[in-house]
C-alpha cells in the first residue's frame, strides 16, 4: 500500500505542477510544502531521587499536500515522514509510524488523506481525517505544538481515523454544523474491527467569540461507546486571545480514554508580528476504583518569527512543569514551513 501511494503520488505530480503553474478560472491550484522541526528537550525531576532526562521533544518532518482539483473539488494530504523524540534509539518513534500502516489504534505516517466536495453550503468529506473532537487543543497541526503543554487525551487519543464527514455552513458563513463517521482507535484495524465513532460539531464565528463544540461517541467495544463532549471557546482581540477548553474525559497509556474532566485555559499574547506570548495550564481528574486523580501542568512559550511578514520559520522556548509526575521541562526549538510550490 505504501508504495502504491508512492508511485499514485509521483505519477500525479507533473499534472499537479502544471496546475499550480497556470492556475485560471478552472479554480486548480495546488501546494507543496515540508515541514521540518528540531527540539533539544532536557527535563530535570522536582522530587529527590528523580533522574534528569534528555530528549528530542516534538523533532519530526512532516509534508503538506493540498489543492485544489476542481472549482468544486479539493484535497489535503498530510505526512508525518518522521519523528525523533528518544536519544537512546533514535529512529525507533520513526519506526513505529510505519509499522502502524494498517491500523487504527496508532497514528502513522499518514496522518490525513481525503477529499472534500463543496456544493452550496455543503461539502462532503471522504477518506482519512481527524476525529471531530478535542475542541481548540486539537485544531492546531501536530508539528506546531508543545508535548509538555497538551492533555493527556491530546497525547493518547489515535485521532485521526478514516471515515466521511458532511458539513453545513449558514448563509451568514457564521456557523457550520457538520456529522462525522469514522473508524475507531479502540479497533486494531479500521473497518476490520467494526468500531466506529460518531461526531457532531458546531463550529461559530461571532464577533471575537470563535467556539468549536463537539459530542462523539466513541466506539469502545460491540454496541458499547464512551461519550466525549469537547467544549472549545476563544476570545479574539486584537494584541489578545483567550481560550479555554473543557473535555469530559481524560486520556490513559493503557485505556485510551477514561471517564473524567480535562480543562485547560491559554493565553496569547502578541506584541507584534513576529512575536507570541503563550501561557497554558491544565487540570485533569479521574477516579479508578473510586480512588481520584488529579493532574495539574502549566507553562509558557515564546514564539519569535525572524522572517519579516511571514509566519513559515518559527523559533520556541518552551517551560512547563507537571505537577502529577513532578518533573520541569525546557525546550528549546526551531520550525519550519518550507513552500515548495
């Protein structure tokens, strides 16, 4: 399968140039780009007896594919070609993206892959996507964000899933209401394991006020589903964003998703074009045998854009310290979107 997609892509690839290169009334237009990151990430324990540890953080390379291939017609392709998160064996996360090909309980090098047809106020969404979940912690691309400033659902949720997803967007272009079918992380193959989610969401623009809310059920066993509700509210200003989220549930290593309550409150701040600000908390808490637990987590990152009027190089430091494994994290970074056409 990945060599068919291989060659699909690379057979595809000089009709795709030439529409990106005489883009007209037909509405084709295409780009490229690939997407690099490197992260030095030491973290140093906060209790005696802790060890300090050195890692890669969110180190990666990712490629953006997308277009358009009729006035109607659009598509997105998304790859996580690597990840280098461990020093002790570097390749192993990269490794596993690829032994993950055919399942649906991991991610894998093919993030999302998928095509959109718009008609009207419709469009109607075929392939691999994201889950319609996560509220604004999920609406960010995977290479932008922090491991140690996300939820634990964020780091253990298979979020993206194949399925088909139909969206309406009122007159006003204010709201958009969509449903979602896809494939569950609580099968080991998609399809195979007839585990299935289901999505709704309502996504707002009204004066600052932007809100992405969502209700899955997500497919646990035979006629058995965890319900996730996804509250996602910001506040737009000018030099300003607030946000908040709130999730009824909490991510787990070993039960993918537990009963509980996630909420994290950001705020970024922008002094100018090239710079950004951001604080973010968290609070987690779940109970096992009625016994709770509670995870607290906060930090702050600045983000500095040396590219006058572009956003495509981004240079980070990141702190953050977990209070629930009590240990203080320092990143230090460097991103970069680089267009290809």
């Amino acid at each position: 399968m990945k060599r068919l997609l291989v060659v699909c892509a690379a057979s595809l690839l000089p009709c795709f140039l030439v529409s990106a290169q005489e883009a007209d009334n037909s509405g084709r237009s295409v780009e490229l780009s690939v997407i690099p990151r490197l992260d030095l990430n030491p973290t140093f324990p906060t209790e005696k007896g802790g060890g300090s540890e050195f890692t890669l953080g969110n180190t990666s390379l990712y490629s953006l594919f997308e277009g358009n291939l009729t006035e109607n017609l659009s598509f997105s392709i998304c790859n996580h070609w690597a990840a280098f998160d461990s020093v002790h064996d570097v390749f192993d996360s990269t490794k596993q993206l690829y032994k993950s090909t055919f399942y649906s309980d991991n991610t894998n090098w093919v993030d999302w892959a998928y095509l959109t047809y718009e008609i009207g106020g419709f469009a109607f969404t075929l392939g691999k996507d994201m889950v319609t979940t996560g509220g604004l912690e999920f609406d960010d691309y995977d290479f932008e964000v922090h491991p140690s400033l996300v939820s634990s659902f964020w780091q253990n949720f298979s979020c993206y899933q194949w399925g088909a997803k139909a969206a309406f967007t009122m007159p006003s272009e204010s709201d958009t209401f969509s449903f979602q079918f896809s494939t569950s992380p609580y099968g080991e193959r998609p399809f195979a394991s007839k585990l299935f989610n289901y999505s709704f969401e309502w996504r707002g623009e009204h004066g600052p006020l932007e809100t992405i809310w969502s209700a899955t059920a997500v497919g646990v066993d035979k006629g058995q589903f965890q319900p996730v509700i996804a509250l996602g509210q910001r506040l737009n200003f000018e030099s300003w964003t607030v946000g908040l989220d709130a999730f009824t549930t909490v991510g787990d290593e070993d039960a993918l998703l537990m009963k509980g309550i996630t909420v994290m409150p950001v705020v970024t701040f922008s002094p100018s074009e090239q710079f950004d600000i951001l604080a973010k908390g968290g609070y987690e808490n779940h109970a096992i045998e009625g016994v709770n637990f509670n995870r607290m987590w906060g930090g702050l990152a600045l983000h500095w854009f040396p590219i006058r009027d572009s956003r495509d190089l981004r240079v980070h430091a990141v702190a953050s310290y977990d209070h629930a494994y009590s240990f203080a994290s320092l990143t230090l970074g460097i991103l970069y979107n680089i267009s290809i056409f």
